[in-house]
C-alpha cells in the first residue's frame, strides 16, 4: 500500500460522492444522515507515467502501479463528542490513516438537504474541528485518569506521558488542531499511541457546484488551509462522477466543457504527496514496480517497504534515476555509462530513483 486517506465532513456534505469519483466504487449516496454507517474503503492505483515509460524501456508487461486506499467514514454532526448522531464511533476507523480529507459543502441542491441548514463553509469546518478536538480530548482525560496511578507511585515514564498529555490537552482547550503543535519525541510517541486524529495532516476539499464561483466562502476556506499549514483543493464531485460513469473515450471532451483540465483523482494525489511529502522510487529486479515513501527516507528503510527481511538484512543499494536511465536507453547502458552507483545505509532516496536492493537473510 502507497498511502491512505479518511475521508471526513458532515453528513450530505457529499463525502461518498467524492469517494465514489475518486475510487469508482459505487457506494451508497442517499439524501438522509448516516446513509453511511459502516466504513467504505476503495484501493486506487496511483496514475504514473513515469512508471509506464520504464515499463516500454525494459520491455516489462504489467508494471505495479502504488496505490492510495480511501476510507469513506460516517459523516459526524455538532455534539457527536456527546453522543450525538453516531457520536464517536467512526473516529476508530480513521486513527490510523496518513491523512484526512475533510469535504465541505459548496454545491446547491434543493433534493440534498443541508443538516445545518444553509451554505457557510467556514461554519461547517467549525463545527467538525471543535468535534475532532473533544474527542481527542476526551481519550486524554480518560488516559490521564489511568497513568496518574502509576505516575505516583514513581514510574518515571508515566510521568512524562502526564506531562506530555497536560500539554496535548492545554494546546486543544485553546481550540487548536495538534497538528499545529510544536511537539517534542514524547508528545508524539504519546499521540501515536493513541491514535490522536487532530495530530494528522489535513486536506480541506471543497465540494463544489459545476459553475464554480471564486467568491469570498472559498477565498476563506483556503486563507484558513493556508494559516493553519493544511491543503486545500475544490472538486466538483457531481460532474467527476459522471465523468467515471463514461467510456473512457469520452471523459476527456465532457472534462474539456465543464472547464476540468485533469481528473480530481490525478488533483488529489498531487496535492496529497506534497501534504505528506511523499515521493516515488521504482524496483526492476522481476516486475517493474512503484514505491511510495516519505522525503529523507533511507535506503534500508525504503527497502523495508518491500519486505522486512531486505530492510534487516541490507546490503547496499544499486541506485540509477529515472532521467539518467531514460537519457541511458537501458540498463546496460546506464552501467556502461557509470550512471548506477552503489549506496550504503546513509543513502536518503530520492524521487525517481531506480533500485535494485541487495541484502543478506
């Protein structure tokens, strides 16, 4: 798996919309709140073109696209910290996505009704920060109450957990995202532990009309993305989805007059990887394959996407990229070349390397 995302908003704020155009999955949609209860997941091969020119260069069939997952979750109403609506019970399904994409309610639809009534993205984002932000605190103050004990009794790692929670709570109480936190190692061994989902990167998709307008709602929405260091994107979800419903002869001229220059899928995963700083390396040793992992990644590490074994027992690593292997015309040429280099455990793997692991079980 390259990376996923849970996909969050209120409800009929069209999450399973957008997750239908961005997974051609088919989940349900209905005009009523909670229409979904149980999560839907759909797994999409992440589009690469790099990876289909390696795949002509070496003559190998069938190149393994990475692929991001999309976890469409129940859509949570003011007061779910209370109980409210499905109350927290969709939060668990979501503590350990990569990122969170939090659709907002732009679109106009009399046969859609909006839960709080009318159209104010800016209320709406509120509205489910404040509920993420409850619930995360509610899960410190119920941990709290657990490590006190132990931290009395002189266990001096529950008494940096406290510390670490009291300064999770204080940052929260203040009405802020952890993500927006300057933490320390033990705040975030803390808030992994717990799977804290205000401590994750946030992408804010506007669900938007066909005739999108740039007026003063969106202008807000992406000064506030900005301001607080998350993405921000608009999609028109209605038209994308009848976009996946045409041959795929037909999308780019109904793409060409709704004004869509690309697909919101190839939108998304763009804004996504510079959001989770992610990067793409490549492996030929049998099938061509695609690897997603995080910038400054080492080798030993990224070949420990591939398997265990090969990140325990790492050798070294035969590096070429992918402009100097095109420019090369073939691996051969590339060796002949001096263009593959061999790099230790320190090497930190770059976008568009090709790598052929060596390692010792």
């Amino acid at each position: 798996m390259g990376f996923d995302c849970g996909i969050i908003g209120l409800p009929n704020a069209g999450k399973s919309t957008i997750f239908n155009a961005l997974s051609e999955s088919g989940a349900q949609i209905a005009n009523y709140p909670f229409c979904t209860i149980e999560p839907n997941r759909g797994v999409v091969p992440v589009p690469d073109s790099r990876l289909l020119k390696l795949g002509e260069l070496l003559a190998k069939k069938n190149p393994i696209q990475t692929k991001i997952e999309f976890v469409d979750v129940a859509g949570l109403v003011k007061g779910a910290s209370k109980g409210e609506g499905l109350g927290n019970k969709f939060l668990s399904h979501i503590r350990n996505v990569d990122a969170l994409i939090h659709v907002v309610r732009y679109f106009h639809d009399e046969d859609v009704s909006h839960v709080l009534g009318t159209l104010d993205p800016m209320r709406d984002i509120d509205v489910i920060n404040t509920e993420l932000i409850l619930s995360d605190l509610d899960i410190l103050d119920r941990a709290e109450d657990k490590i006190k004990k132990a931290a009395k009794s002189g266990d001096k790692r529950g008494q940096k957990i406290l510390d670490a929670i009291d300064a999770m709570k204080s940052h929260l109480n203040e009405g802020y995202l952890l993500k927006s936190m300057d933490m320390c190692d033990d705040m975030k061994q803390t808030a992994g532990e717990y799977g804290l989902v205000t401590t994750k990167p946030v992408l804010y998709l506007l669900n938007t009309d066909e005739n999108d307008e740039n007026d003063d709602a969106l202008s807000s929405v992406k000064k506030f993305a900005e301001k607080e260091g998350s993405a921000f994107l608009t999609l028109k979800g209605k038209a994308e989805v009848e976009i996946t419903e045409l041959q795929e002869s037909e999308r780019a001229e109904y793409r060409e007059a709704l004004g869509i220059e690309e697909s919101g899928l190839l939108r998304l995963i763009e804004v996504s990887y510079r959001l989770l700083s992610l990067i793409t390396f490549y492996t030929i040793t049998t099938d061509l394959q695609a690897w997603t992992v995080k910038e400054n990644t080492t080798a030993p590490r990224a070949a420990g996407k591939i398997h265990t074994d090969f990140e325990h027992g790492f050798i070294r690593a035969e590096v070429i990229h992918y402009n100097d292997l095109i420019r090369a015309g073939s691996e051969h040429s590339a060796r002949e070349m001096g263009l593959v280099r061999s790099e230790g455990k320190e090497y930190t793997v770059r976008d568009g390397d090709v790598i052929h692991f060596l390692f010792n079980v």
